[in-house]
C-alpha cells in the first residue's frame, strides 16, 4: 500500500529470493505510465495493480485484501498528501485489521512519536523512518568498516543474503554447534541466531458467550488498563548463541548465505 523510492527495493529484494516468491498487489495512485514502467522492470513478478486510496476499505476490497497473507503499508508518495502520511498509514491498518485480523501489517512510519497509535491499531511490525542513522554515523566515527557492512549486506547487488530456515525441516534436536558445523560443510553458509514466533492468546476466547460478572470485570480491567483484550504475536531474536544451544520445533535460524 502507497509507493515511494524504496517500493522497488522492497520488490529487487522480494525477486532475489529466487523462489517462494508471493504473488504482489499494488496499491497506490500512480499514473498508468508510471505503472507500466515499473512492470516492465519486473516481469518475473506476478504483480497487479490497483488504482486508488488504500485507506478506503473499498479499494482494500477490489484488491481482495481479506485473503492478503501479509501487506505492507508505505509513506505515500503517489499523492499530494504525503505530510499526512503517518496518519493514513494508521487509518489503514485499521481498515485492514477491520478486515481481516489475522493478516500481518508492517508499517512504516515517518514520526517516531506516532508509534503509540500504530501499535493500537494493531500493526505487527514498525519501522521507523531513519531509526538507524545515529548508529550509523557514529560507527563511521568509532568503528569504520561496520557501517560499510551493513550496506553490503542490504544492497540488492550483494552477493550475499539473510535467510530464515525453519527448525522443523531437519534442524530440530540438534544443538547450534552441530548445526553451524552442518552449514559450514553443505554451502559455507554462517548461523547468526535463532528466532521464535509466538503467538498472543485473545481474552475474548477465554470469555464465556453469555458474560458473566467476572467476564465483565476482565474485559473492564483490560480496558481501563489501556489494553486490548489481544495479546499481540511477536518474534524473538536469539543473536549469537550458545553451542550447546537446542534447536526445537518452533525455533527457526537465521542464516547469512553467500553467492545467492
């Protein structure tokens, strides 16, 4: 949803991925030229286009968004509002997650100050419009080099590339050790961390149909608490583990594979 100068890296990158790749609806109010030229460019992409206001649920519905797997929501340049840009960006993933709760929204947003109202509009994931800079500038100064890094790793010319493999595809029970050394042997590919996915309980599950007092008392404490009666998903991050470490199930690794 919307478009900038970073919706054609987000679509280089999708398209390095080689396989897997999901089918991409665009929704923004470009002109049907500029559309035409950016299919062009990627043609090995099933991309469609929808042309309008991603705000209105009418326009999130001609794009089918109920069965979207995931969406994510851009500062918009293609119209001349984009000072209200956090603000429709909001606005959206309320409509969506009006829509259909369970897809993943990840939303970018411009003033850090707005992360309070996107988070309560349930998005999934933020990212913060130059969040990194400070880091960065700093490591120019103190660590020259890890900068440098960080831009290779993330430019779509890169020969190298992070990757998820899932825990249950053969990983499972064995330790990070055996599994570094397994990578190392099979492709040369680096295991930088383990990662979980876990998934929030909703109040409402737990809530008898016919609200009984005590429903009523818990579903008041959470509001006033200022909380939603949904625990959000999140994911965890597990950088540089131990050896010793045990993969299970649910787990999943984060791998840093070269010549992709």
């Amino acid at each position: 949803c919307g478009w900038n100068f970073n919706t054609e890296q987000i679509l280089a990158s999708l398209l390095k991925q080689g396989s897997n790749i999901p089918q991409i609806v665009l929704i923004n109010q470009l002109t049907e030229e500029s559309i035409s030229d950016i299919l062009s460019h990627f043609t090995d992409l099933k991309i469609k286009f929808v042309y309008g206001d991603f705000t209105k649920e009418a326009v999130l519905n001609r794009a089918n968004i109920k069965f979207a797997q995931s969406v994510i929501i851009l500062p918009d340049s293609s119209v001349a509002l984009s000072e209200k840009s956090d603000e429709r960006t909001i606005l959206a993933t309320l409509s969506i997650k009006s829509i259909n709760s369970k897809i993943k929204v990840y939303a970018h947003i411009i003033d850090r100050e707005n992360m309070s109202h996107i988070k309560k509009a349930k998005a999934d994931e933020v990212l913060i419009s130059d969040a990194y800079t400070g880091f960065l500038l700093a490591a120019h100064v103190l660590e020259p080099g890890i900068p440098q890094t960080v831009d290779q790793l993330f430019s779509e010319e890169s020969p190298h590339n992070l990757s998820r493999t899932d825990a249950n595809t053969g990983y499972s029970g064995k330790t990070i050790g055996e599994i570094r050394q397994q990578f190392l042997e099979e492709d040369g590919s680096l295991v930088l961390g383990i990662g979980r996915e876990t998934e929030g309980v909703n109040v409402m599950d737990i809530l008898s149909d016919d609200y009984s007092y005590l429903d009523q008392f818990i579903k008041r404490k959470f509001e006033e608490a200022g909380r939603g009666l949904g625990s959000e998903n999140s994911v965890k991050i597990n950088l540089n583990p131990d050896a010793n470490t045990v993969l299970e199930d649910k787990d999943f690794l984060i791998l840093l594979k070269s010549g992709v």
